[in-house]
C-alpha cells in the first residue's frame, strides 16, 4: 500500500479539465501568451537596447517590425504545410498562422535609428539612445 499525499482541491481540478475538454471539443486552447507569443531577450548595452526575438522556421518576407508611440511590435506569419495527404495529425504543435509581440520602449530611444537583421530565425533589433538622453560627465570645480 502507498501512502499519497491528500489534496482537497484534486477532484475539482480533475472535474475542470474534464470539462474543458468537453467544452473544446477535445483540443486544448493556449493558455497564455507565451505559448503563442514570440519569446524575446531584451537586454542593455552600453547606450543600445538590444531585442532578440526567436522566429524558427519564419521567412523574412515574413517578419514585420514597427515602432509606434514607443511600442515596439514584431509580427511574424507562418502559412500552414501539410507534408503529407493520406493521414491527419496525430499531435501537431509547431505553429502557424500570425502571431505578434510588443514591448513598450523607453522614451530615451531613438526609432529613426533603429536596425535590425535576420539570421538563422534570430531577429536582432538594435535600438540606440537619443544623444541628448545619454549621461554626460560633469565637471566638478572647486569655489
């Protein structure tokens, strides 16, 4: 006999994704954004802003990038490939159709100046620092 640990709320977790299954017809719906956003690295340096964003399989005709009242959005579609016609999918999780992420920017960035490039499904956007934003050093003098 295994002793196992007694959870109250166990039967009703159980009743919730039975339900669920049967409310989605047997196919579960995402449950947060992460699952259908596009995962991004944002990172700091020096006076640039760098953003990294993973795109597997995405072409870059495929790729649109904007920035819009200091929010920065990476679209991104994939049409659907069906590799074979003699049989349905048994489990399909690789994505298709269009998905996007934006990221609101610090108001110290210059979007004229912003690049990007696509290699190998990474997206790469460098965003600079305005010049007037950037530290300056200040003298200190003696009275």
């Amino acid at each position: 006999m295994a002793i196992e640990r007694w959870s109250p709320f166990a039967d009703v977790r159980k009743f919730d994704e039975m339900f669920e299954r049967l409310w989605n017809g047997g196919a579960r719906i995402p449950e947060t954004t992460e699952s259908w956003g596009i995962p991004l690295d944002i990172q700091r340096t020096g006076d640039d802003i760098v953003v990294t964003a993973s795109l597997p399989g995405v072409d870059k005709d495929k790729v649109d990038v904007t920035i819009e009242d200091s929010v920065l959005t990476v679209r991104a579609s994939v049409d659907e490939q069906s590799e074979s016609n003699d049989g349905g999918f048994l489990l399909r999780e690789r994505r298709t159709g269009s998905f996007y992420r934006a990221v609101r920017l610090p108001e110290s960035v210059d979007a004229e100046n912003t690049s990007s490039t696509y290699k190998d499904g990474v997206l790469t956007i460098r965003l600079p620092k305005l010049e007037e934003k950037k530290a300056r050093k200040v003298a200190i003098t003696t009275a």
